[in-house]
C-alpha cells in the first residue's frame, strides 16, 4: 500500500495568504490578483487532496480483499495439510510393500542372470551342434541335402536366427527373424545386416569381434523395428569343410520382458528410497512430539513416585509396628489409642492408593488378569470386611446372587473385588438406617461368555439430580460438606467408572435424596472348564514351611526391626543388609530362599543389585521387591531387571507370608519344570519347499540366499534382546520388523511370524509384561534353531556342489 501524503497544513495556507497581503499593501491591483492566485492554488490543492484520499480508500478496500483472499488460501492449504498427512501414510504403507516386492524381485532378478548364463551355455553348445551337423550334412547328403537341413535347423530356433556371410550380407534367416523385424524373407535376403539395428555401427563392431573370437554371447542390441525391441545378440562362425570360415550365425534373444522388470526395479527402488526419505523427516517430527509428551507424563509419574516414597516409608513404620503392638497385651485406653492410629494410617493409604490408581488408568497402564476364580466366594469374602461397621451402625446387608451363573468364571477377581468395595464402602459410609443390597444377576450366556450385572443399592443420603452428572468426577462428591461429614476423597467412583468401562462395561446411577441411591455395572466373563486359581497361600495351610531363609536388604533401620519382627513371627530365618552391595557379597558366602531388596538405596541401589544378582551371579534366587512407590514406573522397572514380585509400604503381614511362600513354591516347581523341558525333543522349524521353487532348486542361489539369513539374523536377535533388555522400543519395532520377512522365505510356521507381530505391538505400546518377556525370549530360541539347521543345509549344498 502506498505511504498517504500528508495533508497540507490549514493554518499554514493562512499564514502564507496573510503575508502575502502585507507584502503588496501599496499595490492594491497586484494584492487582488495575487488573492485571485492564491485562491485558485488553494482549490486546486484541496482538490489533489480529495484525489488522493479516494485513491488511497480504493487501495484499501482491495487491500481487504486480498485479506480475505488470503485467509481462503491459507484455509485451503490448511485442508491440503490433512490430505498429505493422509497421503504420507499411504506413503508408508506403500514403502513396506515395495520393500517385500523390492525383495522378491531380487530373488528373481538373481534367478533371471542365472539362467542367462545357462543360455549362453546352450547356445555354445547349440553352435558346436550346428558346426557338427554342416559337418555332417555331406555324408547324409542322400537322405538329406545341404540346404534342407539348414532350413529344418534354423527355422526350429524360436528366437531370430540370421546368418551372414563375411561381408555382412543376410544369406539366410527363419521365420522368427522376419516376425521381429516385420519383413518379408524375401526383402530381408541379400541386405545389410548392420542396417537393422538402431546402433549399426555397434552392430558392425560385435560382428567383427565373431571373427576374431569365433563367437560372442549377450551382446546388448536394438533392433530397428516398430518397437524397437531389445535383444541380446550371439554370434558364432561356421567353417566349410576345408575349415575356412565362410560365415557367422546370430542368434538374437529379446529380452524385452527382463528389461521391463530391471526399469520396475529400478524404478520401485529410487521410490521406496524417496519414500524411506520422507517418512524418516516425518518420524522425526512425530518423536519430538511424543518426547514432549512423554516427558510430560514422566513429569507426572516422577512426582506420584516421589510422593508415594515420601508418605509410605514412614507410614510403613508407623501402621507395622502399630500392629505389632496391637498384638500385645495393653489397657483398653492404649489399645482404643493404638486401634485410633492404625485408623488414620489405613484411611492415609486409602487416599495414597486411590491417588495412584487413578494416574495408572490415566497413564494407560492399568491392567486386567484373566485367570480363574469363584465368583460367588470372592464376593462374599469381600463383603465379610463390611460387618463390622454394618453391626456398628445397626444395618442389614442383603445379598441376592444368581445360582445360575457358573462357579468358575475367567476375569480380574480382584479389580472386581476393587469395584465392589469402592461401592459398597460408599453405601456404608452414607447409610444411616435401613438396609444395603448386592445383587448378582446374570443376564445372558453362550457356550464361551457371561455377562453379569452387578447392582448396589441403599437407603442413605441420595445424591440430588443436578449433582448425579459430576458424580463420577474426579474429587467430586453430593455436597461441599459431604467430605467434612463423612470424610474421604471423592476419587473412590472416579476409579470405580474407570475399572468398569476399561473392561467393556458401562455403569448406571439412580438416586433420589433422603430415599437412597443405586449403582449397577455389568461386565462379560469367560467360561472355562479350569479349576479355580489359588492365588494366596493360606498361613494355616502352610505352617510346615518354616525355617525359610530370607536375605532383607533395607536401610532404613525402622524398617529393619519390623521386617526381621514379622519373619521371625513367621518363623522364617532372617538376615538384614543396607545396601544392595552389602547384599550382593553376603551372596557370595552364603544361599538364601528369597530376597526382600529395598529400591531406595545408598551406594548400590535394588535395581542395580537385581541387575547383577541376575547378570553376574546368575543367581535364579527370588527377588521381591519392598517398595513405597507403586506406581507403572517402578514396577516395570522391576520386572525389567528380573524381580520377581513386589510388596507395597506399609506392608501387609499376611501378604508378606503368602508372598514368600507362593514365591519359593513356585521355584521349586519351576525347577522340576526346566528339567522335563530338556527332555523335550525339538522340532524342525524351517521348511525350504519354498526357497526351492523360487530358486528353481538352484543350489548356488539357495546356498547364497540361507548365507545371507545366517548373516542378519543374529545380530537382529542381539538387537531384539537389548531393545527389550534396556526398554529401547524403537530398536526393538525395527529388529523384529526386520525379521518377519524371511520367515515365509525360509518356510517358518505362520505361528512365529504372529508371535513377531505381538511384539511388535508391545512395543508400540511400550508396555512390559511376563507376556512379552515369554514371547522374546520363545522367538530368540526359534531363530536360533532355524539357523541351526540351515547352518546343515548349506554343508549339505556345499558337499554336493563339491561331488
């Protein structure tokens, strides 16, 4: 836009105007005139003025035009963003395929030379036949003469055939020839072969190259036909009976076809690298922006870690040795004290755990067990923790379960459990009088699934209708005064919604104020025929297990004395270190049944310990671990180390016992387990029925193609390991990734590939479980074996390509 002129100055025009009358005061005629002037000057001016002040509004009205224009464009490019994202994702899918393509055309292109190379052969062999047979024609001259027989050998050729006498001259041809060239046999006689190539001087140069060598094979040529078609030009000379070279005879292959593949290649080649290129520079966008997020919620996780860290270690002092001496004997004042301790503790952890379950869900790290449990005595075990307070405040508990429903059912019993006591607890906390009902309803069944309804009800406070809306929020409750009255977080039905709708389910609310309130859920549960899992080991059960001894590797001395007071209660043996050096010395000298290892640690850490029990010592001991921080952090980082388990501060007594001794016991079994494994006869896992057909039982080809296997495979494995090992999911994607393809090449079951394609999935998920550590570890050993027994069946190609 153009810079507006500045107007001119009113005043100024005056001032000029005024002088000028004082100026010519003693000539009146001339001050008139001058008026005149001036006056006219001054019209003429404000007349530019106007001029300019239109123009300038005309230059600003298609300045806001072209605004406008401008923001059409940019939403339009806006648009066209989307359609590349998309597009660049097609992109990538496309680059995969190529790539598969890309490799099966090698194979091909490999088999395509091979088999040029025997056609040079044949048709060496071929011109000595010729040779023999011009030799020959003179002794079967009766039953066949000269120029038949040349007739009968040229034209049983399918490829153009010529031959040509020493001064280039075309002397004969088959009908082959005069199809590729579109002539006649009789135009083609007597001409200049040179003349029909679209290169003759090459043409008259590989021609004198037959005479000096006696023959030439693959020579690259154009014929100079409608379509120009590519051949591969052999040559050879032909001797007459005194063994003077009268001529040559060509043989031209096309190669047309081959040549289409070669450019397809080539062509999917330079793609697949602009592509690779492309999806390499959006990766890089897409990591920054998930290194973004992720250290948000590292952020996230790292504060919830330290917080737990921070509350449960002396919460772990405070509620254990409270219990401890609950146990022993004390006036009724100390133990109402004591009881009002434990109290407060318990309702502290209550709010840890509600805290940090609710950050798993949102992380995306809850996870759900399938495994086989009785319902009905679950249930009612749960609900056996709510009589006391029910008894307390004189109300009635109902329970109405459906008998239809099978006994065992596969699911999360105790997430289900979770449920329930959220529920329930919440029905106790606000009823007052009347009663509370459980019901247990099944609503439908097949032949593998159940879906069960789930309903609580009471006849407390209620919720008004305005307020049932927020109820599932999170630290949401009826009232403000709600949380004074009654206590707690208002996070218990926040995690209830979350637990319930994770599982497939969906949950109702009805509630009326000063009438009561009704929560109903359902949820789908597998059949099975399995008997229920154990999952804790009865103290009663196993008092014949005593004597176990436990290593405690704790630094804390508070922590110290409770632990070594619980396990002598339990009358295991005990022995405490600080550190996890301490602890890996004391390993040394001395066998423990299980191992208690502290996270939190000076000098040596329990990660850093577990490492070198594991890696060094290779030690199989069981290691659980003894943390105030549950969060998904930390326990992955257990599992990933080799802990077996872990044991949340303050720590439960009875969980502690039935921890231990489910942990030894499942030792023992394991090692009869690993015994009977190697017993196992091993199966052959390669099949080279396919490398066979597409190498057209080549050995050279086969051999080069298991040689190029044996090569990448181990390393890959190395990768797969080590990503795995040290949580890095992007090598561990692109090691597996790198594997699935020579799996059907090599005739590996279908199964291994689906077994790759999993952890794939864990990886993009970037989630650690028992699962995907079975799965790495089964793909290792199948690798390892199928280069096993490839490593035979190349001595095998190699022995017989020596015979």
């Amino acid at each position: 836009m153009k810079r507006q002129k500045k107007k001119p100055n009113r005043r100024n025009r005056i001032n000029y105007y005024d002088l000028t009358i004082v100026s010519n005061t003693t000539d009146i005629y001339q001050k008139v005139k001058i008026n005149k002037y001036t006056f006219s000057v001054i019209i003429s001016s404000n007349n530019k003025l106007k001029k300019e002040e239109n123009k300038h509004d005309n230059e600003l009205d298609i300045a806001k035009k072209e605004l406008v224009l401008q923001n059409i464009e940019k939403e339009k490019r806006a648009q066209e963003l989307v359609v590349a994202n998309k597009e660049l994702a097609f992109q990538n899918l496309e680059k995969s395929k190529r790539e598969e393509e890309l490799a099966l055309a090698n194979i091909e292109l490999a088999f395509q030379t091979h088999e040029k190379g025997k056609r040079a052969e044949e048709l060496v062999l071929a011109n000595k036949e010729l040779v023999f047979q011009n030799l020959e024609k003179e002794k079967r001259a009766a039953e066949l003469t000269k120029a038949n027989l040349a007739r009968i050998l040229i034209e049983a050729s399918h490829d153009p055939l010529f031959t040509i006498n020493p001064s280039g001259k075309i002397t004969d041809l088959n009908n082959a020839s005069a199809k590729i060239t579109g002539m006649s046999r009789e135009n083609l006689l007597g001409t200049d072969f040179f003349e029909h190539f679209t290169e003759p001087q090459k043409a008259r140069e590989v021609y004198k190259e037959v005479f000096d060598k006696g023959f030439v094979s693959d020579y690259p040529l154009t014929i100079r036909d409608h379509k120009l078609t590519e051949v591969l030009f052999n040559g050879s000379v032909f001797k007459d009976e005194a063994g003077i070279v009268v001529g040559v005879v060509v043989v031209a292959r096309e190669i047309t076809e081959q040549k289409r593949i070669e450019n397809e290649l080539i062509e999917a080649k330079v793609f697949a690298e602009l592509a690779t290129e492309i999806a390499e520079e959006t990766q890089k966008r897409s990591e920054n922006a998930m290194h973004i997020a992720e250290n948000a919620v590292k952020s996230k996780q790292q504060f919830l870690s330290n917080m737990s860290h921070e509350i449960r270690t002396p919460m772990n002092a405070i509620i254990g040795f409270t219990k401890v001496v609950l146990k022993t004997e004390l006036t009724a004042k100390q133990r109402e004290y004591l009881s009002a301790i434990k109290i407060s503790g318990d309702a502290l952890i209550v709010l840890i755990n509600d805290i940090l379950d609710l950050a798993k869900v949102d992380a995306g790290k809850m996870t759900f067990e399938e495994i086989p449990f009785k319902m009905a005595a679950s249930i009612k075990a749960m609900l056996h923790l709510f009589e006391t307070k029910i008894q307390e405040k004189n109300l009635e508990l109902e329970v109405d379960y459906d008998e239809n429903i099978p006994e065992v059912l596969v699911g999360d019993s105790v997430r289900l459990n979770q449920i329930i006591l959220n529920l329930v607890s919440n029905a106790v906390k606000f009823t007052s009088t009347g009663k509370i009902t459980v019901k247990v309803e099944m609503l439908s069944e097949n032949t593998e699934e159940v879906n069960i309804k789930f309903e609580i009800s009471d006849t407390g406070i209620g919720v008004s209708k305005d307020k049932i809306k927020h109820i599932f929020d999170n630290f949401q409750q009826a009232t403000s005064g709600t949380s004074r009255l009654y206590g707690g977080t208002g996070l218990g039905l926040a995690i209830v919604k979350q637990l319930v709708e994770k599982q497939g389910g969906n949950i109702e609310v009805d509630s009326q104020l000063d009438i009561g309130s009704s929560f109903s859920f359902q949820l789908v549960f597998k059949k099975t025929i399995q008997q229920e899992t154990n999952r804790k080991a009865s103290q009663d059960l196993e008092d014949e297990m005593v004597g176990i001894k436990v290593l405690v590797v704790e630094d804390m001395e508070l922590n110290q004395l409770l632990m070594k007071t619980l396990l002598e209660d339990f009358k295991f043996e005990c022995d405490i270190v600080t550190n996890g050096k301490l602890a890996v010395q004391r390993l040394t000298e001395k066998s423990y049944d299980i191992i208690l290892m502290d996270l939190q640690m000076p000098e040596m850490n329990g990660f850093d310990a577990t490492k070198y029990i594991r890696n060094i010592l290779k030690l199989q001991v069981p290691i659980m671990a003894l943390t105030a921080d549950v969060t998904t952090v930390d326990l992955e980082k257990c599992k990933a180390v080799g802990m077996n388990d872990y044991i949340a501060k303050p720590v439960d007594e009875k969980l502690l016992y039935s921890k231990i001794i489910e942990l030894v016991k499942r030792t023992i079994s394991l090692d009869d387990k690993l015994k009977t494994e190697e017993l196992i006869v091993k199966v052959r896992c390669i099949n080279l029925s396919y490398l066979l057909e597409k190498t057209k039982s080549n050995p050279k080809l086969m051999a080069e193609m298991i040689k190029l296997y044996l090569e990448q495979t181990p390393p890959l494995i190395a990768a797969m390991k080590l990503g795995f090992q040290t949580s890095d999911w992007k090598l561990l994607n692109s090691a597996v990734h790198k594997m699935i393809p020579s799996f059907s090449i090599m005739g590996m079951d279908n199964n291994f590939e689906d077994m790759a394609k999993k952890i794939q999935e864990y990886a993009i998920q970037q989630e650690i479980s028992n699962h995907i550590s079975d799965l790495v570890m089964k793909l290792e050993h199948i690798c390892l074996q199928a280069c096993e027994e490839l490593e035979e069946e190349l001595n095998k190609l190699k022995n017989t390509s020596n015979e």
